[in-house]
C-alpha cells in the first residue's frame, strides 16, 4: 500500500467510510426482531425466521436489534471501523474502478460483523439487497473498465465460494446458512479482483476463524455449538483485498 502515493484517495474513503458508517446502527435498529424458535427442527437443518436470518437449533434468547444499536457510543465505533477499512482499501487500490463497490461493502460489513458477533444472526434483509447492489456495481465496473474477465471471474467466484460454504453448512454442525450467503458476496468481490485475491481472502477468513474461536470460547461469547463466522469470513476478505495479489505473488515466485 503506497499511503503517500494514493493519499487523496484514501482521505476520501476515510470520510465516505466515516460517514456511511456513522448510520450503521440506524441500519441495525430498523431491522425487524428475530423470531425464536420454540422447538428444534427434527431433520437438524437450519431454517430462517421471519427476519430472514438462519437457525440451527433453540438457543438463548438473542440481544435485540434495537440495544444493539442504542448502545452508548455506537455510531462512533461503526464510524471508526468503517473510515479505517475504508482508507486501507483506499490505499490500496488507488482511484480505480473497484472502489465503486468496495467502499459501500465496508460499511454493510461492519454491519454485519456487528449483529453476527452479538446474535450470531445475519439478517437476510441486509445480505439480500447487498447481492443486487454488489452485482449491479460490479457490472458497472465492467463496462466502465472494458473487462468482461474481471465480471466472468467474479461469477466464477460466486459459484465457488457460495457452494464450499454450501457444503460446510450441509455436513458441518454450526454453520448458519447466512455465511453461505455472505459467501457469495464476497467471492464476487473477491475474484473481480483477481484469483489471489479470491483465494487469499477466502482461506484467511477460515485460519482467522479458527484462531479468533479461543478467545471467543474462553470469554463464552460463543459455544461448541454455535459460532459466528461471519466477522471473520470479512476480516479474511480485507486481507485479501489488502495482500492478496502479493501473497500470491510470492507464492508463485517461490513455485517458480
């Protein structure tokens, strides 16, 4: 990342991400509420409530929408985190193409890493209108870039990514059925980019999963049972956003 080189670009994404940011818990209070389940379904698959979000089993009642968005000073953090993601990438890609749908991404996964982390829900009626976005901006970025490969490989990756989580969710217990969806957002986003990009980002947020379960399970934020993957499926599409293309270039530097 060259900050001096991109440094205009990156003081705009720092204020589009602030400012986006800042209404994020708006976002989260308009949601409707969860609907819990009374029983357990008898064939174990995950089901969504009418809020659109996914299911497993009959758990604890969930923390409302609305304290998670009138908790004290939450505008600023969701503020802080989107203008931080927001600026990286800014340094990153520079003024091009890609920021057109990057950027509206950071606040919407702030959004989401936020109510997964604290519901272990990811509601459909933010990740469904996110697809249509996503889609829409991608082929904007196509046409405006002349590069019907970087709009082929983003559908590519949509396939790719949405069956292996597909899959996981299927035979892996506590695995919701709203990281499948997220999935295909991010392999889009991801595989526009390129394929380092796509694989980097994908494979981080399983290690960063992985490694981010301990602290979760030792302050009982989550349980055996459950997990929210979502914060970390983003926090790996970051990373491959920020260092893919040179992870993958080492990598192919050191087969060669």
């Amino acid at each position: 990342m060259d900050w001096a080189a991109h440094l205009d670009t990156v003081i705009v994404c720092v204020v589009l991400g602030a400012i986006t940011g800042w209404f994020v818990p708006r976002v989260v209070a308009r949601l409707p509420e969860p609907v819990p389940f009374a029983e357990e379904e008898t064939d174990g698959e995950a089901h969504d409530d009418a809020g659109g979000e996914t299911r497993a089993e009959p758990e604890e009642p969930k923390p409302l929408y609305a304290d998670l968005a009138a908790a004290p000073h939450m505008a600023t953090w969701t503020a802080g985190w989107s203008a931080l993601v927001a600026g990286l990438i800014g340094a990153r890609i520079g003024w091009d193409w890609p920021l057109l749908y990057l950027v509206p991404l950071v606040p919407i996964g702030v959004a989401l890493a936020w109510v997964d982390l604290r519901t272990r829900l990811l509601p459909k009626l933010i990740v469904g209108p996110t697809y249509l976005l996503t889609a829409v901006l991608l082929l904007v970025c196509a046409l405006a870039q002349g590069d019907a490969d970087a709009l082929i490989r983003a559908g590519i990756g949509w396939l790719v990514a949405g069956f292996v989580y597909w899959f996981l969710w299927r035979f892996t217990p506590g695995m919701g059925y709203g990281d499948v969806r997220l999935s295909g957002i991010l392999g889009m986003a991801l595989a526009y980019l390129g394929w380092a990009e796509f694989a980097v980002g994908t494979y981080a947020g399983f290690v960063i999963g992985v490694v981010g379960w301990i602290p979760l399970r030792v302050l009982r934020i989550t349980s055996d049972r459950t997990f929210p993957f979502g914060p970390f499926m983003l926090v790996g599409a970051v990373v491959g956003v920020l260092w893919g293309a040179d992870i993958g270039g080492y990598l192919a530097d050191r087969q060669g």
